[in-house]
C-alpha cells in the first residue's frame, strides 16, 4: 500500500537525515517507528506526505507516486493520509467540532472552506467519531478547555474524518502521562483495526510500541537499523539501534510500572 524506494533526505546545513530507504507497509498494517533522537523519524514520516519535501527516491501510495505531484495532484493525495501530531496543532479558539471538520478541508470547495460551511454528512461523521472516543459531551467546548489527552482524542478525530488509508502519526504521546499514553495508543491501534487503516507511529517509548503494534522499525542514524516484530526487539537489538544501556533494568521497569497502571484500571 505504501511503498518507499531508496528514500533520501538531505538538509540544506548538509545533515542526512535520511540514507535510502526502502520500506514497504501493506494494508491494514500499523508500525512504530522507534530510534534516537536525531535518527530521522520525523523527516520519514513528513517526506511522505511532503511536509518536507524528499531529496531524492520514490514515495508510492498504491499506484500514485507522490514526490513529482503537483499541487492539486498532492492536494488529493494528502487527504488519503491522515496526520496526528504530537502537539495536537488543534485551532485553540475554535470548538471540538470545528476542529474535527477541519480535517474535511481538503474534501469542500474553496467557498466552502473559507466560510467553514460543511456538509451535514460531514457533521454527522464528525459526531459519530467524537462518540467514538468519548468526546461528545465536549463537541462545542473550546479546544483550549481540555486536557491533553482530550485534544490528541480530537487531533485523532480530524485526521479520521479525512477518511485516509494511512495514518501518520507523530509522537502522539509524548505530551502525555503514562497512563493516557496507553489510552491514546489503545485508541489509535484499535481505530486502525476498525477501519483497515495503516499507520506509522513515531514513538519514543519503546516498551508502548511493544505493546500494541505488529511491527517495529528501527532507525539509526538515517537508516533502517531493525525491522521485525516487537518480541524481537531483545537488548542486543536495542544496543545496536540506540548505542550501549542497561536495558534489561529499564525493560523490567517499565512491566513493572505496567502492572501497576493495569491494576488502577
Ligand atoms: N529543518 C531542518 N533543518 C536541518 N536539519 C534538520 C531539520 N530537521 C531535522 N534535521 C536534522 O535531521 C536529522 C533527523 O532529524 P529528525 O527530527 O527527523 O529526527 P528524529 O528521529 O525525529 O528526532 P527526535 O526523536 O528528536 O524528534 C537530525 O540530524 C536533525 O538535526
């Protein structure tokens, strides 16, 4: 479904953040994307949807391939993949509502979409989504009167309601406790089950991804240092993928904090 070939990114100050690479995600699949800090995960996941632009490789989404669309042509590309950002990017002053409809923007006539007149159809999905995730009493708060965990619930929602085939997601819980870190996980895992969506999920902790994805990819340095299922990531593998560590303590940590979430739920 997305297939990336030899994908390269080069920064004007000379950094490679990314060396060739070839990755390929089928349908349905959702993959975390662990590495150091500095390894390219973020540039991986905007170099396919253009957020920044590819040095040099092919970025395909079923048969189109992205990196020589022009702006219409990627206009209709992006709205076949949702992005879900660590920060939310919600428009704090608007409602929930609004907000979630906003991910219709790429569907409605110019018009439209200055006047932020949506289709009822689009209304109607926005509600059944927001029920979804348990938002629906807030559809007319202000997105600055809710928590963290509550925004990311609706920067989920808008990027839904694009109705994507893939799901690109940023850090989504790294603004968040631990326990809603699970929350919005759990949510993101069993939404992509739902609806058959893939997605990559650029995540820092490791023991979060083991939890809830198929397939772990490791970065390091720009290139693709691991590639299996996350019971596969033992410590050697994490060594070569983040450098030396006791990882045997911080593995064991991290069940033992687990338990504890799990017990308080
Ligand atoms: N706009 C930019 N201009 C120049 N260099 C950049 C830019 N963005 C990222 N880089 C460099 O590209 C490399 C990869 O950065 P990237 O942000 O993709 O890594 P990351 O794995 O997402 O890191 P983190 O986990 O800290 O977010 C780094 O060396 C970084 O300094």
């Amino acid at each position: 479904m997305l297939k990336l070939k030899k994908l390269v990114k080069t920064y004007r100050t000379g950094d490679q953040a990314l060396k060739a690479i070839d990755l390929e995600v089928p349908e349905g699949q959702v993959l975390a994307l662990i590495g150091p800090s500095g390894a390219g995960k973020s540039t991986l996941i905007r170099c396919i949807n253009r957020l920044v632009e590819p040095t040099s490789g092919e970025v395909w989404l079923g048969d189109i391939e992205l990196t020589h669309l022009k702006s219409s042509g990627l206009r209709r590309a992006r709205r076949e993949m949702g992005m879900i950002f660590q920060e939310y990017a919600l428009v704090e002053r608007l409602t929930v509502m609004e907000n979630v409809l906003s991910g219709r923007l790429g569907y409605v006539g110019f018009w439209r979409s200055l006047t932020r007149r949506f289709p009822q159809s689009d209304v109607d999905e926005a509600f059944r989504l927001l029920d979804r995730v348990g938002l629906l009493e807030m559809a007319d708060k202000r997105a600055d009167e809710l928590s963290g965990g509550q925004r990311q619930r609706v920067g989920i929602c808008r990027a839904l309601i694009q109705n994507p085939k893939l799901l690109l997601v940023d850090e989504p819980t790294a603004s968040l406790d631990p326990k809603t870190s699970r929350q919005i996980m759990r949510l993101i895992c069993e939404l992509c089950a739902e609806r058959g969506l893939a997605a990559i999920i650029n995540i820092h902790d490791v023991a979060l991804a083991q939890m809830f994805v198929q397939r772990v990819v490791g970065l390091r340095f720009g290139a693709i240092e691991f590639d299996g299922p996350p019971d596969a990531l033992v410590p050697e593998v994490l060594t070569t993928i983040y450098g030396e560590e006791d990882w045997e303590a911080t593995i064991k940590k991290v069940e033992d904090d687990d338990t504890e979430i799990e017990a308080a739920e």
